[in-house]
C-alpha cells in the first residue's frame, strides 16, 4: 500500500509540473508571456474599490471603448449604486437621457434611457458589428475581467489561494492595452492586424485604442494628486472599471467571507472550550 501511495504522489507531481507545459502545446505552441502584476486598491483580502478610479475608468470606456465594445449587463442606474463609482441619482437620470434605446411599445423607436435601461450597444446586431470590424466581433465588456486570466507556473498559482489573488483578468487586460509595439523584424503580419506582446500569436485585430491625452479627465485632481492623463493611467483605470463591471459587489462579498471566517474560529474555539468541559476528569 505505502508504495502504492509513493507512486501516485509521483504521478501527481509530474502533473503539475507538466501542467503548464502541456497548456502551451494545447495553446497552439505560443508560449505564455509575462504579465505583470498591478497594484490595485481592489486587491487582497480587504481591497475595495477607488470611487475616483472607477469615475475616470468609466469615461473612458464612454468616450473611447463603447463605440466598439458592448456591455449588455450593465445598466445606468449601476453607476449610482454602493461601491461604484458614486454617482448620484440626479447624475445618473441625466446621463441616461442622452442616450436612446429602442422603444419596446413601438416597432423601429427610440425613446431616451432612463437609469433603468442597460448601457446601448453600438451596433444593431453582431453581424453589424462584425462588418464593421473586419470580420471580428468585439468581446462585450460585462464579464470579460472575469472571463480573462493568466497563466501562472507551479508553484505560484498555489499561493494564489493564501494571498487571495483574482486579478488575473484585469491584469491581462492593463498588459493588453499598454503592450502595443513595433512587430520584430520578420514578424509576418496581415493587413489590418497590429503586434502586441502579451497578446497569444502576438497579431491582434484591434488597433492601438488609447494614446496620451486621448481622453480629458473631468477631475483632474484626485486625492490631492495630478492625475496623468496617458496609456498607462488610461489602461489602469479602464481596466478598474470593467473589474467592476465583472463584480460590483466584490467589497461586500469580501466583508461576509470575512464575517463568515470570524464566526467559524470563533464557533471552533467554543466548540473546543465545551469539549474540553465535557470531558474534564473523564480519563481517555
């Protein structure tokens, strides 16, 4: 039996050290790249959210991203809700009325939105949006920061349970978004396709989306700091904001999973205080 249990432990751990390797052959060959990791506010067992981070996450995704990319689960009156981006009602009304979104009680009208109507998308159908882009249809915004991921070798992924990291989808993301460059010399592409590191083949359809000063922050102050209006503060702060796209409730998941723990040790120490009650004197 001991050698039995000798060999499957063997056996496990030629799986995991293989398991990376055998993700890349399934990949297509095309190795992995390094993506680093980012220090967000919403990270670790207690982050939340930054509220000036998300406000200048969404507009731009509004000025730059929603003219492609569709967000079909969130809805204006999000915006306003705890742990957003804090936005109030009245904000939020206004905002709606400058959109139109088909109007259910009459065949082919618009109406304007109201806080309770989703974000409009771009384009009719997806067929449309694949004419106007080659062929290639635009991943919708709602859940891809939970769609995403990276990729990561043993034994790191196993820490990954302890420090509590879930940010593989938005980290992936800022490393998309800032790793546009110059194809290497004899990097075959084709017309209508840009080279981008972190991006698996490295030949990607979407253009560069974001440039230095594409995007004029309505509050250029933020805690008392100039906030840069680049790619990098763009690609960090869009990519904030579709991780709350993907999980708005993430602060108040994070407090009950810690009410939660609380109340287990605390039933574990009570429970083992009544066991040694119970059984004082009593030998065994």
């Amino acid at each position: 039996m001991s050698n039995r249990i000798v060999i499957a432990a063997i056996a496990l751990a030629g799986a995991l050290l293989a398991g990376p390797a055998l993700a890349a052959e399934e990949g297509g060959g095309h190795s992995t790249p390094h993506i680093d990791r980012v220090d967000w506010s919403f990270a670790g067992i207690f982050g939340t959210y930054d509220e000036h981070q998300l406000q200048r996450g969404f507009q731009v995704y509004r000025e730059v991203c929603a003219s492609c990319h569709s967000a079909r689960l969130f809805a204006f009156r999000n915006l306003s809700e705890e742990g957003g981006p804090g936005f109030s009602e009245a904000q939020v009304r206004a905002l709606a009325a400058e959109y139109q979104v088909p109007d259910d009680s009459a065949d082919g009208e618009t109406r304007a939105a109201i806080p309770a109507d989703r974000w409009p998308s771009p384009y009719p159908s997806d067929q449309a949006a694949r004419d106007a882009n080659g062929g290639a249809l635009p991943p919708d915004f709602s859940v891809l920061a939970k769609a995403r991921g990276v990729s990561d070798p043993f034994p790191t992924w196993a820490f990954n349970y302890f420090t509590a990291y879930q940010e593989g989808g938005v980290d992936y993301i800022h490393a998309l978004l800032t790793g546009y460059e110059e194809a290497p010399e004899g990097f075959d592409l084709q017309p209508g396709q840009y080279y981008n590191e972190v991006y698996p083949g490295h030949a990607i359809s979407m253009p560069p989306p974001l440039v230095d000063g594409v995007v004029d922050y309505a509050d250029a102050e933020a805690g008392g700091a100039e906030v840069p209006e680049t790619v990098e503060q763009y690609s960090r702060d869009v990519s904030a904001f579709m991780m709350w796209l993907a999980e708005p409730h993430l602060a108040s998941r994070k407090a009950a999973g810690f009410r939660v723990i609380l109340f287990l040790v605390l039933f574990a120490g009570l429970m083992y205080a009544t066991k040694s009650r119970i059984w004082k004197g009593i030998e065994h």
